[in-house]
C-alpha cells in the first residue's frame, strides 16, 4: 500500500519549507519511497477522524497498511529504520544517528520554539525583551555547543544521516536570523543539506501546495 502522510492545507509557513511534514517528505525522497499527502484544514485537524491518527490535533501523520504514526521524530526514525539510505549499517553508527534525532528535536527544538512563542505570542508584554533576551542567550549556548561538536565537518558524525535530516530541519527555524549567521560552519551545515536532491524534490512538493492555495504565492 501506498504511504499517506498528512500536511497543512494552507501552511502558516507560506511554503518556506519549515512545517513538519516536511522533515518527513525528506526522509521518504531520501528513502526513494513514494507516498501520497492528504491536506487537512485546521478545522478538519480538529475533527474525530484527525485526532485519531494525531491526538494533540497537529500534523504529519503517517500512515502504511494497519499503520498509523504521529510525531515527526518518530514517523522519521520509523522510515530511516525501515528503508536504506538514512543510518549507517554499523551498529554504533547507527545507534548515534539516532541519538542526533533526539538531540535535535529535545534540545535544540524547543529553545528554538520557545523563541518564535516570544515573539508571535508575547511580543506585546511589558517583560518581553527581557525574556526574548534570556531565550536568545540560550540559544546562543546550544548553537555554539553544537558548531563546536561539527567543527569543520561535512555532518555530524561522518555521513549523511537521518541525524542530519533532523538537525537542518529544526536550524532552518532560524535561517536568515543574526543568532545562526554567529556560526558560519553551522550555515554551511544547512546549506549542503538545502542542496541534496532528495530536499530539494521535498521542498518543491510542499512549497506547489502553498502557490496552488494561494494563487502563485500572491496573499
């Protein structure tokens, strides 16, 4: 059976790539597997059939035969684990791919979010720049913890990993922003993994979604 994944019917992205069913669109052209996607509006994510492949109301959802997956971490370790092309066949290797799958979407995801939630949610408050200020410094701590462990590395532990796939995917969060142009090797880092074919094919599906929804990208 073909793979069915879910995606934002119109994006608040504005097809720039950064919802979450794009980690996993990466990982299945990485996989060379095919799948079909399912747009679900807000309102539909809200709806009996929605909450019962995805609890919390978000997207992707993944489905394959009697399985139904939610979360994209997982839905990316269940496709690198099932198909070639995304962890190494050593053991050890293999084991540390994922542990780079964890570490990108527990640590440096939610200080990365916690910054967007300051700024679209909070921006109005008296104490704002304060607490924008303390969430950058943190940030600022696992961007340099980070650029110190990749050095002058192609990726993060010899080859292209499903690691990999995650780590660029939560960094492009805070592409174009002062915080990450700090760390030119961690720039880099983005840009080689912008310019694998198997994310280039994924960014072109999610962004045709946008443009057909929102007439050629004029809002």
């Amino acid at each position: 059976m073909t793979i069915t994944i879910t995606a934002f019917e119109r994006s608040p992205d504005r097809g720039r790539g950064l919802a979450r069913d794009m980690r996993v669109r990466w990982a299945l052209e990485e996989a060379a597997q095919p799948y079909e996607v399912r747009l679900v509006s807000f309102q539909a994510m809200r709806e009996p059939a929605h909450l019962a492949l995805q609890p919390f109301g978000q997207i992707p959802t993944y489905e394959d035969g009697d399985l139904a997956l939610f979360e994209s971490g997982a839905i990316v370790l269940h496709i690198a684990s099932h198909y070639a092309g995304l962890l190494p066949d050593d053991k050890n290797a293999r084991a540390r791919a994922i542990a780079w799958i964890f570490a990108a979407v527990s640590t440096m995801e939610p200080v990365i979010v916690d910054r967007e939630t300051a700024r679209f949610e909070e921006g109005k408050e008296s104490w704002y720049e304060e607490r924008l200020a303390h969430v950058e410094r943190r940030i600022r701590k696992r961007l340099g913890e980070l650029s110190a462990r990749l050095g002058d590395a192609d990726w993060l532990d010899g080859q292209f990993t499903a690691g990999d796939l995650q780590m660029i995917s939560v960094l492009l969060r805070l592409e174009g922003s002062s915080l990450l142009e700090e760390y030119p090797n961690l720039c880099a880092y983005i840009a080689r993994g912008k310019e694998r074919p198997a994310y280039q094919r994924a960014f072109e599906a999610q962004k045709a979604v946008f443009l057909a929804v929102s007439g050629g990208g004029q809002s």
